[in-house]
C-alpha cells in the first residue's frame, strides 16, 4: 500500500503546483486565544479542493519539525482545514479522519499540545483508535493505532472540532498541571 510519505522533496509531491522552497513552508501557531481553535472546521472537499492537500501535508509537515511536535492540527496554524498531521516513521497527515472504534480500555496520559507550551495535563482516553482517513493523495484508509500514537491521534482530532485538551482534564489534574507549569517556568527562568 502506498503510504502518505512526507519524507520526500515538495517537488515531487505538490504536483501541478509550482516548486516550493522547503524553508518557507512552516507556519507560526496562532495565539492560544484565537478563535480558529474553537471552530469545528468543515470536511475537506477532495472533489473539489480549495487547496492542494499535498501542499497542507507539506505545510503541516515543516511546522511540526520547526516547532519539534507530535502532532498538529491546521487551525493551530490557522489554516481552516480538517486535517492534521502525527510524527511517527512516516509521519500520518490525515484529512477528514473519523474514530470508527475503540477500545474499551481507557487510560491516562499526560499530554502536552504546542498551543500551550509548557502544560502537562492526565488525561483519560480509549488506550486504542481505528481511525478512517483520507491520505493527501485522495485515498481513504482505515488502521488501528495505539500508545502514543492513538493519544496524538485523539488529542489532534479534537483540535478539528474545536475542542482543547484542558476540556477533557477533571478540575484536578488541570490544576495539577498548572502548578507544575509554574515550576517548569520557574526553573527555566533560572
Ligand atoms: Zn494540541
């Protein structure tokens, strides 16, 4: 099966477009106030795209490694497209993606998302995803996905519905997680 690489030259994947510089592609992440990531942004329209979705998977792809994520979603970056993408080996950009099972099991993971630098926060979820996606190629997959991956998966998704992750976290842990802010701040401060 052909996977959504990434880790290929632009060239070769924005095809019809014209050859973009690999450097110019990140995109800084809008402030965490913005009103993007409490939008529940519409499906990507394959048969008709307002944009190359090889072009989002490249822009995504450049903005995860300048700002060393796991996961990022288009409207961290503001742009108002239902895709994301994870890191992994290759990395995942997935359009439309839908959780079309998951475990019973659920478990608690600390995430951190690059809107909120710094917070940490237990939060509890399905241990396993299987998830239907879109690739940037237009090809619709389904897989399963679990540990870290299933958890960037949940957390990204979530960010398409304009939904953050201190939504999720119980009173407790998110205060948890402020204090701990406080001293990571503290202790780089020094
Ligand atoms: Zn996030």
């Amino acid at each position: 099966m052909k996977e959504n690489l990434i880790d290929i030259e632009p060239e070769e994947l924005v095809k019809g477009e014209k050859k973009l510089p690999p450097e110019d592609l990140a995109r800084d992440l809008v402030p965490s106030d913005d009103l993007i990531l409490r939008t529940e942004l519409d499906e990507f329209d394959f048969k008709n795209p307002p944009v190359s979705p090889e072009y989002i998977a490249h822009v995504l792809a450049h903005s995860i490694i300048r700002y060393n994520g796991l996961g990022l979603a288009c409207n961290q970056i503001g742009l108002p497209y239902r895709a994301f993408i994870v890191t992994g080996n290759p990395m995942l950009c997935m359009f439309n993606p839908r959780i079309v099972g998951e475990s019973e099991e659920e478990v608690y993971l600390e995430e951190g998302c690059l809107t909120f630098p710094d917070l940490f926060i237990k939060i509890k979820r399905p241990e396993v995803v299987r998830v239907r996606f879109t690739m940037p190629n237009g090809q619709v997959d389904t897989r399963n996905f679990q540990g870290i991956t299933a958890r960037c998966i949940q957390h990204e998704l979530d960010h398409l519905n304009g939904i953050l992750f201190m939504d999720l976290a119980t009173e407790y842990h998110l205060e948890q997680a402020k204090n701990k802010r406080k001293k990571i701040r503290r202790r780089n401060a020094k």
